[in-house]
C-alpha cells in the first residue's frame, strides 16, 4: 500500500505540488506506509522526511482527514515562535545597554512578524516556515561553539566607540571552557544541524561554509580584544586548533549520528550513500538546461524518466532513482560544458529573480503584493546591509548575520532561484537593519548633545 491509496475521504487540493508532496508523505509516516509519494512513480529518496514528520504529528491526532487549516495553523505556530528566537537572539548575543537591547529585540521583531514573505508561507503547507526554526536554532548553537573556541571575533574597540554605546554581537567570554562544556556544545550544534537538513536537504553544506567564513575572518582579522568593564584591554582570546578539532568532530559524529536512520533505510534501497534525498540532478538540470530561465519548470523529469526505463543509463540493479538523477545531473553539467556563457546569464538571472523587491511569479505580482513586498524588503535589505559592513569594518561579529545569505545567493546561482528562496535570511537582515538604526540613532543623539554642550559653553558668561 502507497501513501497515495490510503483510503481518505478528504483530498485537499494544493496550489503548490509540493504542498501535495509533503501531504501524502506526512500521511504514510503517520499510518505506517511506505514512505513514498506518487503512485505511478512511486517516488522514495525524493523528499527527506524532516516536514512530513512534522505533519505526521496532526494525522496522528487528527486522523488522515485532517482539515489543512490545522496545519496551516500549525506553521503560523512556527511562525510566532521563529519571532521568538529573534528576542532570544538579541538578548543572548548583543552586548548593549540595557534600553538599547530592548528596544532592538521589539524593532527586529516587528521587521520579522510583519514581513508580508514570511507571513504569506507561515500558511503554506511548505517546508520554510518550520525550517526556518531549525535553522535559526542551528545558528545560535553555532555562535555558542565559535564563542567559546575563540573562533568568533571581538570586537577591536576603542573608548569612543563605547562613548557611543555602540552595539555588538558578541559576549563575555568565560573565564574556563572544559571539554565536557565544548561536546555539549558540539552535539547540540550537531543535531540542530540535521534538524536543519532533514527539513531542507540544500542546507546539508551551510555549515562548513559558514565556519570556512568565520575561521577566514578570525585568520585575518588581527589582534582580537576583550573587554572587561568598559575598560580597554589587549587580552587575546584564546584560540586552539586542537579545541577546534575535538568540537569540529562531535559536531560531525552526532550530525551523522541524527542523520543515520535516514542513511540506512536509503542504503537498504538503494546500496548508495544517500545523507539526504535524490534531487540534486532535478534540481540542476532545472536550473541548467537549454529552456532554462531561472523560475522552476519540472515538466522534464517525466521525459527522463521515460527514457531511463526504455534505455537505462547504468544497471537495472541500481535504483531507478538513482541511474535518473545520475542521469538528469550529467544531463546538466554536459550543457554547461557546451554552453558556459549561458550558463554564466543564467546565474545572473537567478541572483536577480532572489533578491528582486518585487516577486517575479505571475501568480504572486498583484498590485498589492508588489508594493507590499518592495515596501517592506527594500529598507530593511539596505540597513540591513548598513549594519553588516559597519560590523565588519569595526571586526565585530554581528556581520555573520549576512553569511546565510551569501549561502543561498550562491545556492541559487545555480539552482533555480525565488524569493521564496530568500526567507532564511530575512531574520538577518531584520536584526542588522534594527542594529543600525540603534547605533545611527545612538550617534545622532551623542553629536546633538554635544553639539548642545558647546553651544552651553559659548553661550555662559565669564566667571
């Protein structure tokens, strides 16, 4: 039995095919089906199981019938509690006066719950919402470990900064870091990693990425400081690659660790290793092939899939799944090898169509969705940026809120490209447009009242 011939009196029908996707998969985990969806294809290591177990969760107390209002209800959920880990965020990992924490913690967090994006798929029955909670705990995790290896800068301050009460991303770093304290942290980071590619296969690479960016930064940034009190000190942070290794391999065991129930039941299938799913070739021959335009169009893979049976590529004992994205992906790379300049377009194309205000879909560019969404991205992008390169030039930390972003700008280059596809870096940006509009403020009201002070002085009589 398929997840497909489950008797349900109720067939909901989707604007998105994947919505129908991760229904039907939500609903064999939660009988006890075959974990496949389709059932002339019977799809098995296409969609990994991270938001289908989610969903299984309201079939199991709702029964297959379930209404979808109790899922979308279930992803607004997600959606309150990702506005959440914002105030979290802010709390735990800026160093401000108190008034000025609290009154970015409020700032980010109505950039975030108002953002028309994130409140449009926080209803969908997609995978962003609940992946942008695993990623964000990801995150945090992340900073704890690079704190507290000396990995993540300090800021190289001086006293008018302080002065100004400028704000930071970063923390007290403590007075000892056993390695009982460093493999929590590790298995922590570990497992909110799988979370993370459970729920989106594409984020199986964000950590290395990240961790090449921030050790890159750490190698070249020079003297790092610490500072106690508000007084200057030359304290170098303590840095240990042999710290960095026990850490970096915890965090890969328990990954693998998460990950391996999903590993063994792909290799009984398939005989491959297979951390995350089969559509990688989809993926890539959907975002270079000779109709390519950037948007998304999988009407190909049936073609494939048709040929692959009456002309297999490899053995017939290899998983059909496999010999097609095998195939679909050498079909990709083949056209790129013939077509580099195109190539080089489309990836332009793509870096546009993600970071565009306004969305490129025709089902989505209605007047009101137009100047909703360019109204409520445009300013937060660019003061969000502000905030990055201010916190860059200082050697401070809070720029690492952009890298998800050049992850995914570079993810989408060559895949095919949205913005639906931005929404795990709008929390970075809300939280960096929110920490410079803090410290452009701060600094305002410093030059007006010293401008005030002078102004005293000039204007008192003598004796």
């Amino acid at each position: 039995m398929t997840s497909d011939s489950i008797n349900c009196p109720y067939k909901p029908q989707f604007f998105f095919g994947d919505s129908d996707s991760y229904w039907k998969l939500g609903q064999a985990i939660a009988t006890g089906s075959p974990y496949e969806f389709d059932e002339e294809r019977h799809w098995q290591v296409f969609r990994t199981p991270g938001y289908p177990f989610i969903l299984a969760s309201l079939f199991k107390i709702f029964g297959n019938d379930a209404p979808t209002i109790i899922a979308r209800i279930q992803g607004a959920l997600f959606g309150v509690f990702n506005v959440a880990l914002v105030g979290l965020i802010v709390g735990r990992f800026l160093n401000a006066p108190t008034d000025s924490k609290r009154w970015i913690t409020r700032l980010s967090g109505v950039f975030v719950a108002f953002d028309p994006t994130l409140v449009f798929q926080s209803v969908l029955i997609l995978s962003e919402e609940s992946f942008l909670t695993f990623a964000l705990l990801q995150l945090i995790c992340f900073w704890d470990v690079s704190q507290k290896l000396g990995v993540l800068p300090f800021p190289s301050r001086d006293m008018s900064a302080f002065k100004t009460k400028s704000v930071y991303l970063d923390w007290t770093t403590p007075k000892k870091i056993t390695l009982i304290n460093l493999f929590i942290s590790g298995t922590l980071l570990g497992l909110s990693t799988a979370a993370a590619v459970y729920v989106r296969p594409s984020w199986y690479y964000y950590l290395p990425f990240a961790t090449m960016l921030v050790i890159l930064f750490r190698v070249f940034s020079g003297s790092v400081h610490e500072i106690n009190d508000y007084y200057y000190t030359k304290y170098e942070v303590v840095f240990s690659w042999k710290k960095i290794l026990f850490t970096s391999l915890t965090t890969l065991v328990f990954v693998f660790i998460a990950l391996s129930p999903w590993i063994v039941r792909n290799y009984k299938l398939t005989r491959q290793f297979i951390p995350t799913s089969l559509q990688m070739g989809a993926s890539l021959y959907d975002g270079l092939n000779p109709l390519a335009t950037g948007a998304s169009n999988m009407e190909f893979v049936d073609q494939f899939r048709n040929e692959e049976i009456v002309n297999p590529s490899e053995s017939t004992g290899v998983h059909i799944e496999v010999r097609l994205d095998n195939r679909m992906k050498e079909a990709a790379l083949n056209w790129v090898k013939n077509n580099p300049q195109r190539a080089l377009e489309l990836g332009l194309i793509k870096i546009c169509r993600l970071w565009a205000p306004i969305p490129r879909e025709k089902a989505f560019s209605t007047p009101f969705l137009k100047i909703s969404l360019a109204v409520s991205f445009i300013p937060v992008f660019l003061l969000g940026l502000a905030g990055g390169v201010v916190s860059f030039k200082r050697k401070g930390a809070a720029w690492t809120l952009l890298i998800p972003g050049l992850y995914v700008t570079a993810l989408h280059s060559i895949f095919v490209s949205s913005i639906r596809y931005r929404t795990p870096t709008l929390i970075g940006f809300a939280i960096l447009a929110a920490y410079f509009i803090s410290l452009a403020t701060e600094n305002l009201f410093f030059r007006l009242h010293s401008i005030g002070n002078h102004h005293d002085d000039v204007d008192r009589p003598d004796g």
